[in-house]
C-alpha cells in the first residue's frame, strides 16, 4: 500500500519534486486521477490468439518438479532435465503440433505457444524439449514421408528414441549450405556412407549428443553419381542398448557452457558410417536404388531454402520465449522498486521507493513498452506460422514471408531480452546478483539466443536483402520515364527533409510550447511516419549505391555489398522496430475498455518515441527533426514515464505470472515487509521519546 503521509494524490502527470529529487506521483493506478486499466483484458490480450493453451502451459509449469534447481552441478542439472522431459510427455505437453494418427493435435500455433511457457520452468528444460520434438522430432515430421513416420515418430514422442539435430558444424553454423559433411551414395549396397572429412565439418553444439542422444537427423551434402545435389537430412543411429557409439561414430561432450547447462550439448563425427538408402528425409529430394536424384523442385537454391524453412519454428519460438523472459524479468524488478526505498528526499521524510526515481522510471519503463510491442508482433508471427504449417495460407510468397518475419524478430526480442534482464538485474541492486531472484540465471540461459537458430546480425542481412529485393520489385518494367520521375521525387523529397518536417509542426511558437508542440506533433500517424519513412529511406540510399554492382566484377561488387553491410543491417533492424510498432497499434484497435487503451496508449507511445529517440542522430542528419524537436522528443519520453508510473504494477501483474512462475523472493512482498519493519521501528522509537538526536540538530553544549 502507498504511504499516504509523504506521497500526494495529485494526478500520475504533476511533474513536481521534492527536495530529493523524486516524483511526487501515486503509487498505484488506485491513488490517480489517470484511467486504470482492466488488468484481465490486458492479459488475454497479452497472451494472444493460443491464450487458453498458455494458461494450461502455465497451471503444468507450478509443478515444482519442472523448475530449475540452482544448488545443482552440470551432470545433475542434466540428468534432472532428462526426468522433467518425461513428466512433459506424461502431462501431453509436447505433441501438439504432430499428427493425429500418432496421438498429436497438428495444431502449430498451440504448440508453440505452450512451448515457450516452458522458459519460467528452467530454460534448459525448455530447449532439451526443442531440441526433442522441435528440432529432431520436427525434422524427422517435416522433412520426412509416411514410411518415416510410421517407423520413428512414436517412439520421438514418447521420448523412446532421444535424438540429436545434427546440422551445425565447428567450421559453418549459420552457412548451412557450406557444411562439410557429405553422404556418398552406394549403389552396390543400397547406403549412404557418412563422413566428416576435416575437423571443422564435426557437427558442434548438439543437444543430447553429449549423453542421451541415441539417434541424430544428420544433415550432409548428398552426393550421388559423382553430382553433389547440396544439403539433405539423414536419420542416423548413434549408440547401442548400452549408450556406447556405434562403429564409426565418435563424440565429445561440449562441457560447461555459459548458461543452459541442463542440456547435454556436444560434437558428433562419423567415418564411414553406412545408413540405409530409404533413412534419407526424402520429401523434397530422393534417390532411387541406382542411384539416380530426383526432387519436384527443379532448383537447388530454391530446394535448400525450402527444407530449412520446413525448420522456421526454432526462431519462431524463440521470439517469443525471449520477450516472455522479458516479461519476467521486469515483473521482478519493477515489484522490487515499488517496494524499495533508499535515500530520503533530505527534508526528513520516509526513504523515497525507487520507481518514484526519475532515473529508475527512464531505464524500466521504455523496455517494459517494447516487451508489450514485442509480445503484440510475436502473436500476429505465431498466427502467421500457424497459418503456413496447417496449410491455410501456404504459398511460397506466404513462406518467404513467414522466413523474413522470423529473421527480422527474432533478433529484436532476444536482443533486447539480454537488455531488459541485464537492465533488471542491475536495477535490483545486490538482490538482482543473488540466483535465488532468477534474474542472473535467467540473463546466463538466454545468451545463447542471440546466436543460435541463426546469429541474430546474419539473419538481420536476410531481411535487409528483402528489402532490397521489395524495393527493385517497384521499378520492374519500368521504362525511362517513369524512372526520371521517381528520381526526381527523391530529390524533392530529400530536399524537402532537409529543410525539416513541417508538417509535424516544428515551430514551436505555432503551438505555444515545445511539450504541447511533441504531444501534437507526434502523434500515431507522424510517429509511424518517422519509423516508416527511416526504413524506407535507408533502403533507398543502399539501393541507390548498389545499382552499379551488376556492372561490375565480382570481386568488387561483394567489396561494394561489404560497405553496405553494416547500414543494411540497420535498415532491417529498423523494419523490425517498425513491425512491432505497427503490432502494437494493431492491438489497441481490439481494446474496448476506455482506461485500458489510454493507458496501452501512453505506452505505445512511449515505445514509438524511444525508437525516435534512440535513432535520433539519423533524424538529425537526415534532417526529418529539427535539433529543438529532437530534444522535445525525450522531454516528452521523461513526461511519459511519470504519467505511466502508478500503472507499472497494474502493468506487469497484466503479463499473468503466478508466484509459482516468478519464484523471485524479492518479488513476493517480502521486501516490502523488511521495509515496514523498519520504519515501524524508527516509528516508534521516536514515539517513545527515545530516539538520538542526529549530531546536526543537537544542542550546543555550554562552557562552564
């Protein structure tokens, strides 16, 4: 409860301040003028499309035999994973996305969203899970027929068979199509023979290739009748009853990793190891006995990014697993700092709680906006993917879609997971470094998102080579003309950039003051037009200075794509900011509760001027914002965290945690209780009459 004696009731936007510098402002939603929002509607619409399988994801993941235990070392951290995989087949929490026949639901969007609930459990559970019937699983699903099916599938779902995703090598992780590892066809007998023919080409990095694994889909250069036919999967044996190697299969246990450490990631290499012919995945690409290829995609560019988009699902569910850790971690260290009180304001009254901190607000709130922005995009991803892995909307324009969603949100929201639980923990201070408040471990589990199912800068260069793909598909066919114009346009427009947006009213006189000058000025509309028109214009710019790269050698036009590459990257990045945005609005279009839209309102905003903001430098240069207005932007982003300070609470309980899901001791009250301990204390001491005068204020003693 807020202490009423020192802190006002004066509405959430008074930007008065005491002597020491913090807020007078409520400390809750209940003690403001401002509109509240309905914390159940916020929450289903936080949950999204799959909300009910995430509250039946979340009621399994109270169990505590399904959370992590910290007092654990490696070797028993993965022998308890190994158990909570059979607790999640027990509880039918990992077969939603296979087919009815074998006792799944085929239904892709729940099982993801079932899955990424599993990150407040123990990540490590989460991804050993991926790794079983996403990954593997998947693969054998996805890229395999009927025959496959019928023989492996049940005994994956049970979890009979562990297997291992064999597909990142030491040499060549996010360049799949240079893997070393080939696959030689043997017509005499009818095998394929393995070989990982240089120590750069053993497959890295495997989950239960260190331990549990007993078969692995291997993925190898197929070749046949001396053509190389690029990357196919194999399902390939690894240990017998006895959980020894099979002939001509070794391995090392890749040890103690940085986080994750519940998962028995190791190496796998294989000389001269001989699969049958029909234990290739043989959907998209087949060899019959003689060894002749054949495959209904005529194009090996095309056939290759059509099987490693059958695989999309390991970025979707990271998306969304990374903002739920989010979503967590904030939940934790904005509880703490509304509970908290360190320093008083100097003119004796009560220690100040820390979220009344001007500073405190500034590094919680603008990350708390993009969780929500990220948490809207993941839902209309997930319906996206769902909508592709059912068949629904299932083109090849709709894959190529759901591949450039993935590699442009993928990198944001594990990006900024790192942000947000490094951000937190420092934010709790001391309590923030202990395990036991999650926020340590969690920040150590979720490192390795930014690199794997795709380093996070490389799949950024995907979309950025989208992009540029998009904007030369607006000249095709276009004759000279057209093409003077457009090029006129472009200066017309850089030059009217130039002299400022004045349509986003730069005078400040105009509107009386630069704070009601930012409030009008930017609006939905305007701020969409800054993020849009920032992606639009870098895309542009690149183009324009990579038109002469067909005409030239190409050595030097990879030299020219190489300068480029950096400010591409951006560009994407900046596609991505804008997605999210976009996500976001999208979603307060569904609010029907008044007070619940004003306030997701201030908070989109808040998003959308951050992303301003943090970008500032490019508006400036680029003349879309005037310096005056640059400076009102981040005013306005001050204001913005003060009108939103009694809502954080609301806010944070909106993202549906349970006690059970956060497990963070200084998030359950029990910092509040220290608190009220003491100042019930120095209460009564000075009650009592009792208390020592401060050196400061005591009497000057008298000479005799």
């Amino acid at each position: 409860m807020a202490d009423t004696a020192v802190r006002s009731r004066k509405p959430s936007s008074d930007k008065r301040t005491p002597a020491g510098g913090a807020t007078h402002a409520p400390n809750s939603a209940a003690e403001a003028s401002d509109p509240r929002i309905d914390i159940a509607q916020v929450t289903d619409l936080l949950l999204g499309t799959w909300a009910d399988t995430r509250r039946v994801a979340r009621e399994m993941t109270k169990n505590p035999d399904l959370w992590r235990d910290d007092s654990l070392g490696m070797d028993a951290h993965r022998e308890r994973v190994l158990g909570q995989l059979h607790l999640l087949v027990e509880q039918g929490g990992v077969h939603r996305a296979f087919p009815k026949a074998y006792g799944g639901e085929e239904n892709n969007g729940s099982n993801i969203a079932g899955f990424e609930e599993l990150v407040t459990a123990d990540p490590s559970l989460q991804i050993k899970a991926g790794v079983q019937w996403g990954l593997f699983g998947s693969a054998v699903l996805q890229l395999g027929t009927k025959e496959h099916h019928d023989k492996w599938l049940p005994g994956i779902m049970s979890l009979e068979i562990p297997g291992a995703f064999a597909m990142t090598e030491t040499g060549h992780g996010s360049d799949v199509a240079a893997i070393g590892t080939t696959a030689t066809y043997d017509p005499a007998t009818e095998e394929f023979v393995i070989q990982t023919p240089f120590r750069g080409a053993w497959k890295d990095y495997l989950g239960n290739a260190a331990l549990h694994g007993i078969a692995a889909t291997v993925f190898a250069q197929l070749i046949t009748n001396g053509v190389n036919h690029g990357v196919h999967c194999f399902y390939v044996p690894l240990r017998d009853a006895n959980g020894d190697f099979l002939p001509g299969i070794g391995g090392e246990d890749d040890g103690l990793k940085g986080g994750l450490n519940g998962i028995d990631n190791g190496r796998l290499h294989f000389d001269g190891v001989r699969v049958p012919r029909t234990n290739l995945l043989n959907k998209y690409g087949d060899v019959a006995a003689d060894g002749t290829y054949s495959s209904d995609i005529s194009s090996p560019g095309r056939r290759f990014f059509t099987m490693l988009g059958t695989l999309v699902q390991g970025r979707v569910s990271l998306d969304g697993s990374a903002m739920w850790a989010s979503a967590l971690g904030l939940n934790i260290a904005i509880t703490y700092a509304t509970q908290r009180r360190q320093f008083d304001s100097g003119a004796g009254t009560d220690e100040v709680v820390l979220m009344d901190y001007g500073r405190h607000q500034r590094r919680l709130f603008p990350r708390l906006a993009t969780t929500y922005a990220g948490l809207f995009a993941h839902d209309e991803f997930l319906q996206k993917f769902d909508a592709v892995f059912s068949g629904k909307s299932d083109t090849d324009a709709d894959r190529e879609d759901l591949e450039t969603l993935a590699a442009a949100l993928k990198p944001l929201s594990t990006w900024h997971a790192l942000d947000t639980l490094q951000e937190s923990r420092e934010a709790c201070g001391g309590n923030g470094f202990l395990f036991e408040n999650r926020l340590v471990g969690l920040r150590a589990d979720l490192d390795i998102f930014a690199t794997f199912e795709g380093d996070n800068n490389v799949l950024l260069q995907l979309v950025g080579k989208r992009l540029l793909t998009d904007y030369g598909r607006q000249f095709k066919d276009k004759d000279a003309r057209a093409l003077a114009a457009f090029a006129v346009g472009q200066t017309a427009g850089k030059f009217f950039h130039g002299a400022g947006l004045r349509q986003l009213g730069q005078a400040v006189g105009d509107l009386g003051s630069t704070a009601r000058s930012v409030e009008r000025g930017l609006r939905a509309d305007q701020q969409h037009e800054l993020l849009a028109g920032r992606v639009q214009q870098m895309v542009a710019d690149i183009a324009g200075r990579l038109r002469s790269a067909a005409k030239l050698p190409r050595d030097e036009a990879a030299a020219l794509f190489n300068a480029n590459q950096s400010e591409l990257i951006e560009a994407a990045r900046a596609h991505g900011e804008l997605l999210q945005w976009e996500a976001f609005t999208d979603a307060l279009a569904r609010i029907t509760d008044e007070g619940s839209r004003q306030v997701l309102t201030w908070l989109r905003d808040l998003f959308g001027l951050s992303m301003i903001e943090k970008h500032l430098a490019w508006y400036l240069i680029n003349g879309r914002l005037s310096a005056q207005r640059g400076g009102a932007v981040s005013s306005y982003i001050d204001r913005l965290c003060v009108r939103l300070r009694p809502h954080s609470l609301d806010l944070v309980e909106a993202f549906g945690f349970a006690p059970e899901h956060v497990r963070a001791p200084i998030a359950t009250g029990a910092e509040k209780a220290r608190q009220d301990e003491a100042r019930a204390y120095y209460a009564a001491l000075e009650a009592s009459g009792s208390a020592p005068v401060p050196e400061k204020k005591g009497k000057t003693p008298t000479r005799a």
